[in-house]
C-alpha cells in the first residue's frame, strides 16, 4: 500500500501577470484552505476512514509524517507539491514556514448530523 502518493497539477499557466494552477476537475466533496504559523504541528496522527485528503501547498514548507499499521514515512513539501494521503493512514505535519494550502476531501469530513469522519 503506497502511504502517500504525489500529484501533479491538471493544468498551469505562468506569465507576467501571476499564476493559475488548475489543481483538479474531479468532483471534490470538501474543500478547506488553511494557514498555518510556523513552528505548529497539525493532524495529531489522525486518519479518515472514507475521506482521502489532497493537499496542495500555495506557499511554504511542511513536514509530513504518515503511518499505516506498522509503517512509517516521512516526506518535506514546500510551495507548489501537491500530494495525497489515502483513507486509513494516519498523518502529521509539522509547519517548517508559515504556510498556506489547499485541502481538497474526495468525500465530506463534517457530516450534516454534526459526526465527523476522524479517527485517532
């Protein structure tokens, strides 16, 4: 079982106006941006049971540690990766910079009855 898997971006488009990065044109059940400070830790090792999370970083450094049974890696990402964790593997990360990304749920987290798809 891969643990983590990298993407790449659909589609991107750079001149001197900026950047636009089609990060996917699947359909995406949840869709959360998130900053972080440095020197903060996210995730506790959590995972989701039918939820798998993509992550694509718009600025700065993360740490990523992920586990499954009794397997562990760690991987760095900074400004521009795009990665995935799939459902059943727990995960951390540990913020290098302070950092924007985009997470992108293949299904919801939050469920309507107010239940959660995370488990520790």
């Amino acid at each position: 079982m891969k643990l983590l898997e990298i993407l790449h971006l659909d589609f991107c488009f750079e001149d001197m106006r900026g950047t636009l990065a089609q990060i996917s044109h699947e359909s995406i059940a949840q869709v959360n941006a998130v900053f972080t400070k440095k020197g903060a830790k996210r995730g506790n090792f959590h995972y989701h049971k039918q939820a798998r999370e993509s992550f694509y970083i718009l600025s700065g450094k993360i740490s990523v540690t992920v586990r499954f049974e009794n397997e562990e890696e760690s991987y760095l990402f900074k400004t521009g990766d795009y990665f995935c964790v799939p459902e059943n593997v727990a995960h951390q990360f540990e913020y290098l910079d302070d950092t924007y990304l985009v997470v992108l749920y293949s299904a919801r987290v939050e469920m309507p009855d107010g239940t959660k798809d995370i488990h520790v």
